[in-house]
C-alpha cells in the first residue's frame, strides 16, 4: 500500500452557513462547493478549496454539518459544540489493497467500504489504532471526481 496525498480535513460543525462565514471573512477562503446532503452518512457536506501551488489543489476543508440527531456529527459536537477537527482523509490507489493493509496490521475499521462524499470508496479508521486520529481512507479521485458543483 502506497499513501496518497492528504486529500482533507473533516471539520464537523453546527452550522455549514456559519462555518462559510468563518473560512471567508477569518481566513480569506475564496472557493466553496454547494453543500450538499449525504443522506448515506446522515450529514450535509460542504467542500472548501484552499489554493495548490503550480496549477495543483491543494488540501480541502470538508464543513459537516449534522442532518438529525441521529447523525454521528451530532454525538461528537455534544461533546464539541462549537465544532471541531472531526478526521483527516488521505488518498490511496487501490482502497481494497489499503483495506487488506490495514487488516493485516490489525487496525480497527470502521463499518464498511462505502462511497464517500467525492464519490470514490473510503472507509474509516478506529482513532484509538491512529495516533488518536480517526483517519479516513479515500481511493484517489479520477479525473474531475472532486465535487465541483
């Protein structure tokens, strides 16, 4: 297994208007994606882009935003009310080789290989077996596989 680049940063976050706000006005962002619901996971996504260096993107902030009390977002923002670092995703070539990998090791995985808000399939890792960090898995995007909308 090969790691890929960090792909973004979960934010999770009571309010993706605000949040949109906050990357605007504070720290001078100028891309956001349409938030969009992904009903799958229980949570409305917004991507914003920082920029890349030599015509490359660089590393996204995924914004999620909770869509019920059921939605896993909500437990973690009880305890994180204003929002907080929820994960960091990184991209790997092949995510069934990565799930093998990980197995191996006996690194705890988080449910099943599922699409994930890029649509590529990602899964996630237990934070107690990285470095206090849950850590989710991507497969590398194809071409304008990013959400752009």
């Amino acid at each position: 297994m090969k790691l890929g680049r960090l792909n973004h940063i979960g934010v999770a976050t009571p309010s993706i208007e605000e949040s949109i706000r906050y990357y605007r006005d504070v720290m001078g962002a100028t891309r956001f994606h349409k938030p969009f619901d992904l009903e799958a996971q229980g949570v409305k996504v917004c991507f914003v882009d920082t920029p890349g260096e030599n015509g490359t993107n660089g590393t996204q902030i995924e914004l999620i935003e909770p869509l019920g009390e059921d939605s896993p977002i909500a437990k973690f923002l009880e305890k994180n009310p204003s929002g907080a670092q929820h994960h960091v995703c990184y991209e790997v070539e092949d995510i069934e080789d990565a799930r093998k990998w990980f197995e191996d090791m006996g690194k705890r995985i988080l449910g099943p290989t599922r699409i994930g808000a890029h649509g590529t399939p990602i899964f996630f890792l237990h934070p107690k077996d990285m470095m206090g960090q849950l850590t989710e898995i991507m497969e590398t995007p194809k071409e304008n596989a990013h959400w752009s909308n």
